[in-house]
C-alpha cells in the first residue's frame, strides 16, 4: 500500500443488514461493492467513468487487494475513500481506504485497472485517452499488487456455475463476482480472511462452470479457478483457520 497521500473522493455509508453475514459483520464482497461504487462515483465525477463507456472503453479490473483491519458490523457507519495513483504502464492504479466513524482505518486497497476498448478488445493507455494531469506515469512505483505464483499440486474443491445474478452492465462477470466466489469457499472451509489478493485473468461466461482449485493451510489459501483447464482467476488469501478445513 502507498504512504496513505491524501485521498481524493469519499462517501460515507451505513452497514445494512442485507450485507451482514451470520456473526452481524459485513460480507467482504459487500465491502468490495461499496469500494467499487465509490470508484465508479469518483471516475464520473472527473468524466472517466460512464462518459467513457459512452465513447467505447471500459475499466477492466486486473489486480485487487484488500486488507481488513477490523470487520464492521450492521448499523456501523463507514466512510470509503479512493485517490487515483497513476500509471504503471498500461496500468491505471486505484487506491482505498476505509475508516470507521472516529477516523480509524478499518480497512485498506490497492488496485489495477486496464483501459480496454470495447470493440478491439485491446488495453489502451489511458495518457492517450484522458487528460494527462489525471493519470501520471510512474511505471516502477512499487504500489502494483502482486502477481500471484501458484503450487504445483492443487486439489479441486468446488464448482461454480457463473449465473445470471453474477454479470455486470457489460455483460461481464462482475468483479466482485469472483469475490464472493472465494469468500463462499473459504466460509465452508471454515477460514476467516483477513487478507486477500486476487488476479484476473480471462473471463468467464454465463453457464460456464468454474473449478475451484485450492492448496490450504491453517494460516492461507490459494485458490485457482479455471474454466476447461483455462485459468480465469487467481487469489491468495491470508487469514485463520476456526473449523476443520481437512
């Protein structure tokens, strides 16, 4: 994460009860929700958000990391703040941070974003789309999440079939689809994330069944999910361990 430079957009919510789990926390996917709205809200407020998409590009996630300091339950109001950092190459990088109502942080992001034309299919810069002064160039900035290395022997532990629910306005799988995806495998082994890193890689298709391969531990999770032997997503997640995950 960066040195915590000063954030640029911000929006305060309350945790609703449609976005708890069982123990009253929030859902990380419904905090990966609110993150992306915020980033949605501060892209149109600059006219590269939904103008964009008007003009045929499109903000495709590549890397998203999330770090949970401590989890807010319902009725707790929360305040989600974004700043762009620049470019990293063909990278847009997009930072979060996520306090409580005294100011504390509870929560922190990083992010990398591609700008893709939609009829190409093909990353643009986005220096050659947008004005300049919004996206600076600082390739080998350090601030790029990871890319994650996976184990050589993964066991396949779930199948998930991409449903209607799952796609976004561009009839994509949406990003926090692939959150939740993970969240749902690792509630069932019994694993408490407290970090989790999580790459894009192709993307997946409605009524596709994705394969859920995984190495674990007390202390971690890798998890690979792959569409006919085709890598679709990566996530490394980091955390504890409270049930039986044999």
């Amino acid at each position: 994460m960066s040195e915590k430079l000063p954030f640029q957009f911000e929006k305060q919510f309350e945790v609703l009860s449609f976005q708890i789990d069982p123990q009253g926390r929030i859902r990380l996917s419904a905090l990966a929700d609110l993150m992306q709205e915020v980033a949605w809200k501060h892209a149109d407020s600059r006219d590269f958000g939904k103008a964009l998409l008007e003009k045929g590009y499109v903000w495709v996630l590549s890397r998203f990391e999330i770090k949970i300091h401590q989890i807010p339950s319902w009725g707790d109001q929360i305040y989600v703040k974004t700043a762009g950092r620049g470019i990293d190459k063909l990278f847009a990088l997009r930072e979060f941070s996520i306090t409580d109502d005294s100011g504390n942080e509870i929560a922190e992001s990083m992010s990398s974003w591609l700008l893709v034309d939609v009829r190409t299919k093909r990353p643009q810069r986005p220096g050659n789309i947008l004005p300049p002064e919004l996206f600076v160039s600082i390739d080998d900035s350090g601030l790029m999440p990871d890319k994650i290395s996976l184990p050589q022997n993964l066991e396949l532990i779930d199948s998930i079939k991409v449903r209607p629910f799952d796609l976004d306005l561009n009839n994509h799988v949406n990003n926090v689809s692939y959150i939740r995806w993970v969240e749902d495998v690792s509630i069932n082994l019994g694993f408490e994330i407290n970090q989790i890193l999580i790459n894009y890689i192709a993307e997946a298709r409605l009524d596709e069944n994705i394969d859920m391969y995984i190495e674990k531990s007390d202390e971690s999770i890798v998890l690979s999910g792959n569409y006919m032997g085709k890598q679709v997503f990566n996530a490394a997640i980091i955390g504890n361990c409270s049930g039986n995950i044999d």
